[in-house]
C-alpha cells in the first residue's frame, strides 16, 4: 500500500469576504454616545439600537433603567395607558427628581435611609420576613407550632465506641 502526496499548495483566498468582514468589525466598533432624555444618563450604543429605541419611543432615546419604569407605569396603572403617556409621567417624575438637588448632606441622608429599611424590616411579622421556601419554614408547617427540637448528640455514641 503506498500513499502518494499531493505537492501542489491550494491557496484559499476569499477576496469578497475580507471587505465584508472589516466593514462588519467596523459597524460593531461604531459606537455613539447616547443621553437619555428622562434621567440624563449617557450610554454607548451602536446607531442601530439608538434608532430601534427611538422608534420605539417616538422619537425619544430612553436608556434601560427609564424604559423598564415606563413598562412597570403601563403595568401600574388602573386604566389602560398608552406607551406615550406613561413615558409623559415618568419625564415628570425626572423632571422634579432633578429638580428637587441633591441632600445637604449625602451621608446623613443615607443613613436615614438605612434606618428606615431597618425599622420596617423589624416591624413587620416575623413570618412576612423569612423565605417562604425556607427550610426552618417548611419543616415548623409539618410538626406544626412545636418547632425543632434538638435529639440527643450523634457525638456522644461517636466517641464512646
């Protein structure tokens, strides 16, 4: 059995492809700059993107965080709201946020804050407060108000023999 090699090299070349592929790693490294026109925040986005949400938004470019509290405002409301109007509410609710300044002083404000999440996490019952998957939760629904009890030590047959 022989084998016989082929000498002659193949030469792959793609010429179409390459200007395909620059172009394409160009698109994906065009970013712009984006600032939202709710909350002000600035964003790098590819062109396309900017335009999908502008069309999404009449004309508007909303970054992520308003655009969830626009569809949480949809969700919210009692009656029927379109798109337009609860994008309306959430600018005013930016509007005066921004309006209102910054705290005196962003410390102390944060610690009033964090006590306030404090106080309402101790104040409310004790069984609001735990998981409701919670293996402690689950096991005091089957032996009822009694609770766990601890058995004697497995320690102490462990060491005796």
């Amino acid at each position: 059995m022989s084998a016989t090699m082929i000498s002659d090299p193949m030469v792959i070349s793609a010429p179409e492809t390459q200007p395909i592929a620059s172009k394409l790693a160009n698109v994906q490294n065009e970013v712009e700059f984006a600032i939202c026109d709710c909350c002000g925040l600035t964003e790098e986005c590819t062109p396309a993107y900017i335009e999908r949400v502008r069309e999404r938004y009449h004309g508007k470019w909303i970054c992520g965080l308003c655009a969830e509290a626009i569809k949480d405002e949809i969700i919210r409301s009692e009656r029927l709201v379109s798109t337009e109007e609860a994008m309306t509410k959430h600018m005013n609710f930016c509007k005066k946020f921004k309006a209102s300044g910054p705290p005196p002083n962003p410390a102390v404000h944060l610690i009033s804050a964090m006590r306030q999440i404090l106080r309402r996490s101790l104040d409310s019952p004790r069984g609001l407060r735990s998981t409701p998957n919670s293996p402690t939760k689950m096991a005091n629904r089957e032996i009822g108000s009694r609770g766990l009890t601890m058995s004697d030590s497995c320690f102490s047959t462990l060491s005796g023999s």
